[in-house]
C-alpha cells in the first residue's frame, strides 16, 4: 500500500510538510509507503477546458509536472493533500492542480473510486477549514473515502518550524495517521477476501 502526499506549499520543508511529515512517520510504522511530492519553485498551470482528456486518462498538456503528479495519484492507495492557506483558501498550485485532477477525474470516471483520502493545513491565522474543506471537496466528489481525525487537521505557525510548537496539531497528524492506516488496511482487506 502506497500513500501519495502533495505539499503545495511554496516553502520547501515548511510547516505543512512538517505536518505531513507527522503522519508519514504513522504510516511508516504501519508499514504502507509514503511519498510526497513538494511543488515549492514549480507552477501548475490552470485546465484549459480542452476536454481532451476524456479519452486520454491523463491531462494532454505538458508544460509543468502535472502529468506525473497526476499518475502517481491514480497509483496510490491514498492520497494526502496538504497546503498552506494563502488568502484564507488552498495555495494556487493545489487549486491548479485539484482544478485539472477533477476534470480529468470527471472524463474518466472511477479513477479514484475507494482510495483514501486525507487534507492539512497549516495556517497563521484564519481560514485553515475552508482549505480543509475544498481538499476534502475533491475527494468526496471522486468517491474516495475520507480520513478524519480527532479535531480539524490544521497546524498554526507563521515562519517556517513553528507548527512543530501546536502540540495539539502535532497529537491531531499523528491519530490522522493512524486512521488513514486503519482505513487502508481495512479496505485492503475487503478487496482480497
């Protein structure tokens, strides 16, 4: 089993990596492996409403690493999107990113069916359940099964390393983890049997 995590976050190894970093070391534990993938210094250029994916299974256009990202989204067991909030929503890049993944997702329907899916953020202030919730949105409208936890899966710090002082947070990724391990393991199980 294979969990997927996407860090939108414009700062390499920041806070929201820290925070999906968190869970990762659950699910290592679990034995599922993990992989994620920083677009820090890359740019996810917007759908261009061309439809040509609705026989391709993938995204026709090649500018940026959307096509690769997208193919390993298809392989994971789960995925893990995290970013950062940027004017009280989700960064750009995962706006991008969710904006193309759902309409390639919607030309080729089942894609996603029954993986796993799970959201963080790390936020200053405000507006960390809004970028929870359009996360969270992209799942629920691909028939994936969503992660929760113990409270919402946000981590509060402003330069780079201070989420690691929300212990709460820190307690949250870890039990988020531990979910999204149960769910994988129990979905795993009904498929073979």
């Amino acid at each position: 089993m294979k969990v997927l995590g996407i860090n939108s976050s414009a700062r390499k190894d920041g806070n929201t990596a820290i925070l999906m970093n968190k869970i990762f070391e659950v699910l290592h534990k679990k034995g599922i492996e993990t992989e994620l993938v920083q677009l820090s210094g890359q740019v996810i250029e917007p759908c261009k409403a061309c439809w040509a994916c609705s026989d391709q299974g993938n995204c026709v256009h090649r500018k940026d690493c959307f096509r690769e990202i997208f193919g390993k989204m298809k392989e994971a067991d789960g995925i893990l999107l995290g970013s950062p909030v940027y004017s009280a929503n989700i960064s750009a890049n995962m706006q991008a990113l969710l904006e193309r993944a759902a309409v390639v997702g919607d030309m080729n329907p089942s894609l996603f069916t029954h993986k796993v899916g799970a959201a963080v953020t790390a936020a200053r202030r405000g507006g960390a359940l809004q970028a929870i919730d359009t996360m969270n949105h992209f799942f629920l409208n691909h028939e994936m099964f969503v992660a929760g936890s113990t409270y919402w899966n946000m981590g509060y710090g402003q330069l780079p390393g201070d989420v690691k002082e929300d212990h709460e947070a820190f307690g949250n990724m870890e039990n988020l983890g531990q979910n999204i391990g149960y769910l994988l393991r129990a979905l795993k199980e009904r498929q073979d049997g």
